[in-house]
C-alpha cells in the first residue's frame, strides 16, 4: 500500500494527480486504486506520510493513523443533532416564507395570474429550486395556502357560546362560520380558486375535512341535547356549509353588504328553527309567550 521512496518519505503506490472537482469542495484524487489515498485528500491532509510517527523499528503506525484521519474532524452525536435542527428550522422558515408570499399574491391577483417567479421573489428565498423542493409544483403549495386559511377559518369560527339553548349555540357557530367566510382571503382562495385549481373532489375532501367536521360537531351536540331530531347529519352539515359559503358570496357581491348580511342572519336563523324538533319549538314558544 505505502512504500518509501530514496528520500525516506512514505507515499501511496499510485501518485495522485490532484485535480480540482467541479463542484466547490477540497481537491480530489484521480486514482482509483487507492481508496486510502482518496480519503487522505478528500479530509484535506497529506498524501504522503511525512508526518507519521515512527515506531522503533522504523516503520509506521498506518492503521492508527489512518483511523486517526478518518476521525479527526469528525462532528460528535451532539453537533449533528444541532446541525439536524438548524437545517430543520431553516426548511421550516423557508416553507413559512413562501406560503405567506403566495397567500398573499393569490389573493391580489389569483392563482392563475400568478407566477413560480413571482412568489419566490416576494419570498426571498433564493431561487425557484426552492419551490419545487418543499412543494414540487404551484399547485401543491396553493393547497398548503388552502389548508391554511381553513385552520384560520376554523379558528375564527371558534369560540362558541357555552350558554343559552342548543339551537343558539348552532346558530351562533355558523354566523361566526358567516364571518369569517366575508374575508377575502376566504372568498378568493377557499370558494373561487379553490374548485377550480384543485379540482371538485379534492376540494370536497378539504372541506369535509375542516369546515364540515366542525358543522357535523355542532349539530351532533344539538341532537344530544334534544334540540334536533335523529337524521342524517352529514348530509345536513353539507348542506348548511353550502348555505354559509353561498351566503359569503352573496354578502361581498351586494351593493349594500351590511343590509345583505342581516337578511342573510335571518334567513339562517328560520333554516334553524325550523330544524328543531317539535318538543322544543313548542318549549321555545312557551318561553316567549311567558316573557
């Protein structure tokens, strides 16, 4: 493997011809038949064995430092955890980065009038490679921006009332529901590119997932309390989440939205009294009559 030449130094069977790699990075070799040799350039040491301690016969410790050469330099379990979540954290901020640059761009100028180019320069992140790693293509990182208003949806929807009867805390949860759907964001994103860029039965999974789930949970409470009767309520929530995002569209593209969105409450209001059952109309109507 190693054999001394006249000067008394140490060097591989093959001499390296060092040779710069392409990329940027330290100098290899170009030879084959030392993979020994490689790795002593490849770690930015010496070829030749001019250093090597010498035994007192003479010769080298090859195997210990050759060991010595493959672990100096090396990070510990410790560094590479750290370096593990830095480059975690950095991919996070950079998909954080673009997801707020294309929310933003889609809602201005919509999906289609939206370009890779733009959103990666309202970014700053670099280059479009960085796109195409965390999202693979613009349709991809628009459902990510999708999936994103419907958590801010479902959040600002939150927060019912505790108190009061079961068909007022319903009600209460699809106006807040009603609310939160006259965002823009929302009416853009979630109602007009939404069917369009993802398709009809992507999007339906999407919304029965976030918007319906949360629906179908208000309306199970209401018939645990005995304010509605035994039905299919999946089929119910659908339909009152259509109703909803319907009435959204109608209150943004009203000359007086204000007027539109209390008829637009009224007219949820009689859609849910006339759900109850006949036990808690006639409840409710004695309550009124007595106050």
């Amino acid at each position: 493997m190693w054999r001394q030449r006249r000067t008394g130094h140490w060097t591989p069977r093959c001499p390296p011809r060092r040779t710069r790699s392409p990329r940027r990075g330290p100098p290899r070799l170009n030879c084959t038949a030392e993979p020994t040799a490689r790795a002593l350039v490849a770690g930015g040491l010496p070829a030749t064995d001019q250093h090597r301690p010498r035994t007192r016969h003479g010769r080298t410790h090859s195997t210990y430092r050759l060991y010595g050469y493959y672990t100096e330099g090396v990070p510990t379990g410790r560094q590479r955890s750290t370096k593990t979540s830095s480059r975690a954290a950095q991919a996070e901020a950079t998909r954080a980065a673009l997801i707020a640059a294309a929310r933003r761009l889609f809602v201005e100028k919509g999906y289609f009038e939206t370009g890779t180019e733009e959103i990666v320069a309202a970014s700053e992140v670099g280059t479009r490679g960085a796109l195409y790693h965390h999202f693979g293509d613009k349709r991809a990182l628009f459902q990510a921006v999708f999936e994103q208003v419907e958590e801010d949806l479902l959040t600002a929807a939150a927060g019912m009332d505790t108190a009061g009867d079961p068909l007022g805390r319903l009600r209460s949860g699809l106006l807040r529901f009603l609310d939160a759907s006259l965002t823009p964001e929302v009416q853009r994103i979630l109602l007009i590119d939404g069917p369009a860029v993802l398709g009809w039965q992507t999007w339906r999974q999407l919304e029965g997932r976030y918007g319906v789930g949360a629906i179908y949970g208000l309306l199970e409470r209401a018939v645990v309390e005995g304010a509605l009767p035994a039905q299919p309520l999946m089929v119910l929530a659908h339909v009152l989440l259509a109703a909803v995002d319907e009435a959204a569209l109608v209150i943004a593209n009203s000359p007086e939205p204000e007027v539109a969105r209390e008829q637009a409450v009224g007219v949820v209001s009689q859609l849910l009294a006339g759900l109850g059952t006949r036990h808690y109309r006639l409840a409710r109507h004695f309550d009124n009559t007595v106050e």
